[in-house]
C-alpha cells in the first residue's frame, strides 16, 4: 500500500525558506527544530519564540443546544464560561478515560471552537459526531481547513503582539480572547498556550499565514524572536508538566490518576465518564502520574519501565534533560503509594536500573 503523503500546513515554504529541520508529526511534515532546540527553548523562556501550530484540529459545535452537547462529552463545566473565554478540558469515553484532551472556546451561547490535538482530530471529529444526534438541533463542524494557528510565547510575547494590533492585549487575561485584526488580518487572539510562558496563540485564514508569520517576525526583531519547531515546544510543554497525548494521557487514563481532578466537575450533572470517575473516585486511584528527578546517571525517556526495590510497577510518560533546570527529569505512571514526594523508584536505562526520586511537579512555573 502506497504510504499517504504528509500533509504541509501553510507555513511549509516559510519553514524551507528559514533553514527549519523538518519531520513527520501526526501525518504532517513540520519543524523540529531551526537553530537548534536549546536556543530556541531558552528564548521562549527568556525572550519570545515563534510557533507554526497549524496542524491542530479545530472542531465547531453550532446549535441551540450546543452548551448541553459539550457539558455532556466534556468533563470541565462549559457553563462557566462566557463568550470570550476558553476552557481547558478532557473529551470523555464513558469509562472515564481521554478521548483527547482540548481547549473549549465559547465564540457565542450556541457556537463552540474546540481545538484539539492534530494526531486525534479526525477520531475526536467522528466521535462527536456519534454524539450529536441525541441532541436537537447540535451540529458538529471539522473547521480545520479554514484556519492557520501560530503561537507566540514568551515574556516579551505581548510587546510584540501589540505592535500589530489595536486590540489592548493588557487587557486579554489568561484564557480569555477576543476577536480582532493582528497586521491588518482577522483573527482569534487568545491568552493560551503550551509552553508554561505567557504568549499568545492567534488563528487566523490560511491564507493569511506567510503574511502574519512575517510580520511577527519583523515586529519581534528588536527582541531577538526566534522560530521555533516542535523539540523546543516538546521540552517547554515538560519543565511545565502540560501533558502531551500519546505519552502522559490517552484513552486507558483518567483524569484523576493523571493528577488532573481540576478539570473534574461533578456537580455540572451528567457526562460522559461521570458514573466511572465517581466510582474511581469512591475506590480511590491505584497508580498516579508523578514528576521525578534522576538521583544516578541517565535520561528517562518514554516507555523506560520503572522499579520499585523488587519489581517493574510503572512506566515513563515523557523524559529528557531539562534546559532550564539542567538536570535530567521525568513524568511516569507509578503505584499510588509510590507517588508521595521523595519515594524512590529506579528506572530501567538500557538494561540499568538507575535510581531517581519522586518530587513536586510542575518542574517549572514562571514568575508572574
């Protein structure tokens, strides 16, 4: 069988043209990395960094019953948010587990932007749809084709921004957005992100794309912007203990065994997974995704088992050397009564099993 092409955002001849390194990423060929992924690591946590994160999926829930649908196949409780709000959230099986997880914008009362990871936007698409015929009047829309997103992160990220926008960005607080116009294109500005930095994410036409990535490269000059590729934001995205799909979380986790019980709100009534989560709740969770550091030598990455003094009880989520730290750092899934600050565990590193410590997570929180 002849292999499908991978698919190119917008921004394909813009990353040629700066030198990018670019890879398959969930049936996309993307940047990896431009000069390098410590550089561009470190000027997003000290300056500001240039994100293409077009391959996203953007998924529309129109109707007069759209908050209903996505209180029901969200964990998170819609109905706190307002039009110009965003929500992170979990897309629910009925066993409690992660279909995906995602940002929930409310655009209006009756029309939802849900943007959710690219490698599972035609799953999350047709799970949806399955949904939404129990609800009148509920349509479900893959949008993907009409947007380009770029992510612009970094403390100096709003300095930036401002110098193409009328809009008052001091103004945006986080998760929040507006609708306006970034160098004369419309767009979606939103205070979110996935790097641990404050930044923008902007969604905008396709074909607006070279023009605006452009333009913030331009306007970011004066602060030394650079381009940044999917291992920097990888290795962000870790210091900062978001998870990562496919690694930290998918469809056999709950939120509560990946220490995410925020997003859990029981008292908005009935979704998808609720009856699971409260049982899972009531019996307490039997493992729990913990940060660790390496006490021996050697990274973690993911897959490496985990040990306690006896036996393989877990594995590793995600793993690397933390350029910010400078140490070597690790997220796995451990027995729960392995997961308290400073429990020792050892990893398995190519046929070692070298030892680490349980700590506090996130790794990294930036000042505000």
């Amino acid at each position: 069988m002849t292999p499908t092409p991978a698919k190119k955002t917008p921004l394909y001849p813009v990353h040629l043209e700066a030198g990018a390194k670019m890879v398959e990423f969930a049936g996309w060929e993307m940047p990896v990395q431009y000069k390098g992924v410590l550089e561009e690591h470190r000027a997003v946590r000290t300056r500001v960094g240039l994100f293409d994160v077009s391959h996203m999926g953007e998924l529309e829930v129109v109707g007069k019953r759209a908050l209903d649908f996505v209180q029901y196949v969200t964990c998170n409780d819609a109905s706190r948010l307002t039009p110009g709000r965003a929500q992170y959230s979990g897309l629910m099986t009925p066993r409690g587990t992660f279909v995906d997880d995602l940002l929930v914008h409310m655009l209006s009362p009756e029309r939802f932007l849900l943007v959710v990871n690219a490698a599972n936007k035609d799953k999350d698409y047709a799970y949806l749809c399955a949904q939404a015929p129990a609800f009148d009047d509920v349509d479900v829309f893959d949008r993907s084709a009409h947007y380009a997103q770029l992510a612009i992160q970094g403390p100096l990220a709003e300095k930036v921004l401002q110098k193409l926008t009328a809009e008052n960005l001091s103004e945006i607080k986080y998760y929040r957005f507006v609708q306006g116009e970034v160098a004369g294109v419309p767009a979606i500005i939103a205070r979110t992100g996935y790097t641990g930095e404050d930044g923008f994410e902007v969604y905008i036409a396709p074909d607006a794309a070279g023009k605006l990535w452009r333009s913030i490269m331009e306007a970011g000059a004066e602060f030394e912007i650079q381009p940044c590729g999917l291992g920097a934001r990888d290795t962000l995205r870790f210091e900062a203990c978001m998870p990562l799909y496919g690694n930290d979380i998918d469809d056999s986790t709950t939120p509560f065994e990946a220490g995410l019980d925020w997003i859990v709100k029981f008292e908005k009534g009935p979704f998808l997974g609720r009856d699971a989560l409260l049982h899972q709740r009531a019996a307490g969770i039997k493992r729990k995704l913990v940060g660790f550091e390496m006490v021996g030598k050697g990274i973690p990455r993911h897959g490496y088992p985990i040990f306690d003094a006896t036996r393989e009880v877990g594995f590793v989520t995600s793993g690397t050397m933390s350029p910010t730290l400078g140490k070597p750092l690790g997220l796995g899934y451990v027995p729960v009564e392995l997961s308290a600050e400073g429990s020792e565990i050892f990893v398995d590193i190519r046929g070692q099993k070298v030892p680490a410590r349980v700590i506090p997570t996130p790794f990294y929180r930036r000042a505000k």
